[in-house]
C-alpha cells in the first residue's frame, strides 16, 4: 500500500551519538511506510526546542498537501501494524498513539504514562488542540502539555495496540528539580489543571500568541 499523502517527520538536531538511532529509524519508517514523505525539522532554538520543531513539522505536512501526519521522535520505532492501525483511524480524526507499551531498547523499562515518542493525526487536529507550546525549554513538560490540550479540546488520545521501542544515546539533560528545569514543570502543571475546562486551556493557549 502507497502511503503518499502521509508525511512522516522527525524533530531532529544531529549529534554524533544520536546518529545511529536515527539511521535506523528513518530506513524502518522507508521500509514500512513505502510513498511516505520524510521530513526533518529544527526550530533553530539554543537549546534545542522539540516543541517548536514539531510544530514545524506539522506546517510542513500542512504544505507538501498531507492528510495524516507522523510526527516521530528520531529514536523510537513503533509495531508496524500498531502504526497501520493509527494511520487508518487518524484519518477521522483524534489524536493516536501507535503503540499501548513503551520499552527501552535492550531492557525491560516500561515508563509508566508515556505521552509522546510519536503522535499521529491529521494537521488540523493538531492545529485544533493548538500544537506545542514553544515556551518549553530543553527536555520535560511538552508531551503533557500537548497530551492535556488534546483531551479537553479534541478528546481523550487513542492508544493503538502495540510497542514502541526507544534506541539508545547519551540521554538528554533531564535535570529534574533543577532552577532551568522548574519552570518547564510549573508551565506542564497550570496545562494539567486545565484539561478539564475548555475556556482556561484556550486562554494558556492565547498567552503564547501575546508574548506571555
């Protein structure tokens, strides 16, 4: 099966120990996904912004026509048929993950609550849920952000049956409790206590168009 009105896209800034994975990851999506269209995104921002840069690869699905988007992190593969099965719904809508476990490659982790790695849907449902704030800051905070907007304005996300599976590299700064880190959490939290409440998650949302 062609899969050319699907574009797939990676938030993707090389470094030499992130090489490896992501050759692996973008021949396993080449091979899966034959027709796809393959594009890499980054924002430009000091550090690297994953935020910003999946919202770019969504304006990107947005331009070369697509009518689903796969936006992947550049280390993380899913099942094949946990992706067919995500593509195949997204096309009605909601927001999709390709996967219902998510293992460390090599080892028997499973991160409880994992909300991002790959997300399929088409643009305008990202767009509806209003993307990813791009007021976070290296790593933490943005997939609960996106996860949260989604549940209060589109609906709950849907977990396909399947396992995704993260490659091995130096981890990024993940600096928990540090002073750069607090406010990435504080920001995730005020979109958490929203969730529930359509005119506060649209007013966080507006704050970022304001400069806030």
């Amino acid at each position: 099966m062609s899969h050319d009105d699907v574009v797939v896209g990676f938030p993707w800034r090389e470094t030499p120990d992130r090489v490896p994975a992501f050759r692996v990851v973008f021949a396993w999506y080449r091979h899966h996904l034959p027709g796809a269209r393959m594009v890499c995104c980054d924002s430009g921002h000091d550090p690297f912004n994953r935020a910003a840069s999946r919202n770019m690869v969504v304006d990107r699905a947005v331009e070369l026509g697509a009518a689903v988007v796969v936006i992947s992190d550049a280390d993380t593969v899913p099942s094949p048929a946990g992706l067919s099965s995500a593509i195949a719904a997204a096309r009605n809508g909601g927001m999709h993950y390709p996967f219902d476990r998510y293992l460390y490659a090599g080892t028997d982790l499973e991160p409880g609550g994992n909300t991002g790695g790959i997300y399929v849907c088409r643009p305008d449902v990202w767009h509806a849920a209003g993307g990813m704030d791009e007021r976070f800051t290296g790593w933490g905070g943005e997939d609960d952000q996106l996860h949260a907007a989604v549940e209060c304005l589109v609906g709950p996300p849907t977990c396909h049956p399947g396992i995704a599976v993260s490659l091995w590299h130096d981890p990024a700064c993940r600096d928990i409790g540090s002073a750069r880190w607090q406010p990435n959490s504080e920001l995730a939290q005020r979109y958490h206590r929203a969730r529930r409440d359509p005119a506060a998650m649209r007013a966080l949302i507006a704050e970022r168009r304001e400069g806030r």
